[in-house]
C-alpha cells in the first residue's frame, strides 16, 4: 500500500514538473515568435528610459495596451504608429509610419504640398 502511494505522489511530481517545465517553454518561445513591431515598440520605450505607464500617458494610452503591444498581443493601430514614429526619430520613425500605412513617398508629397 505504502509503495502504491509512494508511486502515486512521484508521478503526480512528474506530472507536475512536466507541466511547469512546458509553460516556461511556451512563454520562451511565445517571447521569440513575437512580431517585429512588439520588439520595436519595447526597445523603443526602454530606448528613451520610460516604464510602461509612462509611455502610455505619452500615447494617451492605457498600460495594459503598453503591455499588450510589447508581448505582441494586439497591436497598435495607426494613430499610435503615428505617434511612435514621432517619438523614435529619423531613421526608425519609417518603421513605425509604414505599419500605419503612410510611405515615404506619401509623406514627400504631403511636405511639398505645405
């Protein structure tokens, strides 16, 4: 009975330790299958030195969406492309317009206009 017992609880700790072992290897892989604009949006904020609150409050922005953003779960839409071309400067600035569908020929035309 003792070894009956004994048996259970170290399949249960292997079970166990399966499980926690292929967690950590879905958010490890989860963390390099992200998309380059969660990548660029992180390095972009760790970049000017700010938490993730406040690189929302310039975006007018939730964190939660920061975080969202970051861990490639949703992603900004085109007025917060926007903004975070602005904030990372010329030459990364492209990046960030293009996903909000502005090309740089769009953007010649608009300043010759002006």
């Amino acid at each position: 009975m003792l070894l009956g017992i004994l048996g259970v609880l170290i399949k249960r700790e292997v079970i166990t330790l399966t499980l926690s072992v292929s967690r950590t290897n879905m958010r490890a892989a989860a963390k390099l299958a992200r998309p380059e604009w969660a990548s660029r949006t992180e390095k972009l904020r760790e970049r000017l030195n700010l938490t993730q609150t406040e690189f929302a409050g310039l975006l007018g922005v939730s964190a939660m969406a920061i975080s969202r953003w970051e861990r490639g779960i949703n992603e900004p839409p085109a007025e917060a492309y926007i903004q975070l071309g602005k904030l990372a400067g010329t030459p990364d600035c492209w990046f960030f317009w293009e996903r909000a569908g502005l090309s740089k020929s769009d953007v010649k035309r608009a300043l010759d206009i002006s």
